[in-house]
C-alpha cells in the first residue's frame, strides 16, 4: 500500500506468524519490484506478478549461503527448515525441489553429451 511516498506492506494479523512470514516476503516482493496496481491490469501481467512474487518469497525467505549450512539430504529436513526459519512447509519443499533441479540437471547435461560424443 502506498501512503504519498511511502509504502507499506499490510499483514493479516489474523494469520499465524509463520503464515505471516510467508506473506511479508511475498507482498516485500510487490513492493520492492512491481509498479502498477493489480486491480487495474491486463490479467498476464497480474499472473507475471503473483509468479514473481512466488519465486522471490522462495529465496528471500530460504537463502541458498544459509541454507549451504543444513544436510538437505537429511530426512527431517523440511520440519528444520520450517522450523529454523519460521516458514511453512510447503514453502521449504519447494525450495529444496528447486535447489535439487538445480544439481541433478547439470549431472545429466553432462552424462547426455558424454552419451552423445562416444
């Protein structure tokens, strides 16, 4: 929400805080990069939007230099993360889905052109 020149992001203090958390990074997102009022927009803009507010909550509220210190491989790792940094788990999830495409695909590439060459 814009007050003159200021902004200010409105949370649901009816949500609880980890709900709250999740919408802090998400509505940090629309404020720090979108222009535009969302209620006025051709809808593909509004959907661009809610994707890239989506994708900055992941990193913004999960970052990789702190997440480089957990064992992702470690089975309780969604309820640590979750827990450690006050985030649902469904938010955890899908980072570390990210994360985890992030490596395999670039050991594949690599097993696809050696196949390839030979």
């Amino acid at each position: 929400m814009k007050v003159g020149k200021f902004q200010e992001i409105v949370l649901d203090s009816r949500l609880p805080y980890i709900q709250q958390r999740e919408q802090f990074f998400h509505e940090l997102c629309h404020a720090v990069r979108h222009a535009g009022r969302q209620s006025i927009m051709p809808y593909s803009f509004y959907e661009l939007q809610e994707r890239d507010a989506r994708h900055f909550t992941l990193y913004a509220s999960l970052p990789i230099h702190m997440i480089n210190e957990y064992n992702i491989a470690n089975p309780t790792i969604v309820d640590q993360l979750s827990r450690d940094f006050v985030i649902p788990k469904n938010v955890c999830v899908e980072r570390l889905e990210k994360i985890k495409s992030r490596i395999v695909p670039s050991v594949n590439s690599k097993f696809i052109n050696i196949k390839k060459e030979g």
